[in-house]
C-alpha cells in the first residue's frame, strides 16, 4: 500500500476508535444519571440500553484497532525500518484492545450490578 493512502487512513481509523470511545463514554454517563434518578421497576428498558452500549463500545472499538493493526503490518521496509516505524511496531494492540474492551465491559457491568442494586 502506498505512504501516501496508509498515513490518512490510519488517522481516520484512530479517529474513528477516539469517537468510538468517546460517545461509549457520553453514554454511559447518561445512562448512569438515568440509572440514579430513575424509578425502581424500571430496570427492564435500562438494561438493553447499557448493554447495548457495552456491544457498541467493545465491537466498534476493536474493529478500528483490528484496521489500525492491520495497516501497521502493511509498512514498507522504510517506513518500518525508520524510528517512527519502529515505535509503531513496538506497540503492543493486542494488550491495547483487551485494555479498551475489559474497561468498557466493565463500566457496563458496574452500570447493570448499579440497576439490580
């Protein structure tokens, strides 16, 4: 693949994993405000929410950082051998999407244990 396609895509990728998470975030304050003030009996149209958002989060975030990956793997020798290419290879993903998926799991776990309570 050239340089020149890689280096947007990979921004846009990331970008998109940033959203990803950012709007996982957004939703899961939202729904810990509805969690708080809402009336007992009402956990049965929360829990599709959270753990839908819990799916969105998990899904969509890997499947930005599987693409990212997968470009990082498509360097030329140049690239790879730079020290940029270097960092970039050294990162460790596989770490990176279990972090990012185990922390969203677990905020949506928090949030239906918070609805059951």
């Amino acid at each position: 693949m050239e340089e020149g396609f890689r280096g947007p895509i990979v921004r846009a990728r990331l970008e998109d994993y940033y959203g990803t998470l950012r709007t996982t975030l957004f939703a899961f304050v939202g729904l810990a405000a509805i969690i708080s003030f809402a009336p007992d009996g009402s956990p049965v149209m929360i829990v599709p929410l959270v753990i839908a958002v819990s799916a969105f989060g998990i899904l969509a975030g890997n499947a930005a950082l599987d693409d990212v990956e997968a470009l990082r793997e498509d360097m030329d020798d140049e690239m790879a051998g730079s020290a940029f290419g270097k960092m970039v290879s050294a990162r460790n993903m596989t770490a990176l999407k279990a972090t990012s998926s185990g922390l969203v799991g677990l905020t949506g776990l928090a949030q239906l244990w918070a609805v059951f309570a």
